[in-house]
C-alpha cells in the first residue's frame, strides 16, 4: 500500500476520535522495520483505546493484514503496528517522560491536520508519570 495513503488513513483515524498533538516522523532512514510512526496523545484512559481501535479498524478497512495493538490493558500507552506504520497512543505525562519524538523525531513529515489535532493535550499534575511500571 503507498505509504501517503496508509499515513492519511492513519491520520483520519485518530482525528475521527479527536486525538491531540499528532506527529508523523519518517523513520526509513533509521530502520527497515516500517516507514513512518505517529505519535499522538489522548486525554484518558479510555480515549487512548477508543483511538488505537479506530486506527485498527481503518487498517482493517484498507485489507492490512497482521495489524497488532499492544497496550490496551491499561490505557495508558497504547501502540498499534501496522506494518509500514507503527501508532503509538499516549497519555501526555507519558509522552513526556519517555519523549519518542527524541528518539524518532530528526525527520518529521509535513502532514495536514486539524487545528484541535495539533493543540498538545494538557498534563495532569496529579498524574504525572514517576516512571514506575506497575
């Protein structure tokens, strides 16, 4: 599948269920694992899986095959692989302590996307993340 295609699905995805702070980064020249990942952040718990289940469902919609979502349990942190495009949906303290733009972030793809899709999701001063596992 070309990979615009797939990103803009991606993208209409996680618009559709009013995720925050999407960021696209173009990884081809750090792996050969997959192309892009999308980084983006929603407000709760629940959120974070209403997210991850509306990018499966529209890679499902596209025939991907081998789609997996890893995370859903706790909500929290929630990454969604669809071969050429890996999804990581996050909680904004989350986000923040682990910083994935650092890591894949020297190439970011200039996508269009809604003025509410670009606003960062606020972080919770009683939950901020002390880099716990639990």
């Amino acid at each position: 599948m070309d990979i615009q295609k797939l990103q803009r699905a991606v993208i209409d995805a996680l618009e559709d269920v009013k995720a925050q702070d999407i960021k696209v980064f173009n990884t081809t020249h750090l792996t050969s694992l997959f192309d892009r990942v999308v980084i983006a952040s929603a407000t709760s718990n629940r959120q974070t899986r209403a997210l991850a289940s509306s990018v499966a469902d529209r890679g499902r919609a596209l025939s991907l095959s081998g789609i997996t979502i890893e995370g859903e349990d706790t909500g929290e942190w929630v990454v969604v692989d669809l071969g050429d495009v890996v999804v990581h949906i996050m909680q904004p303290a989350i986000r923040q302590y682990y910083n994935l733009e650092e890591i894949w972030g020297d190439k970011p793809v200039r996508v269009k996307l809604l003025p509410e899709s670009t606003r960062p999701a606020p972080i919770a001063s009683d939950s901020a993340y002390d880099g716990t596992d639990y």
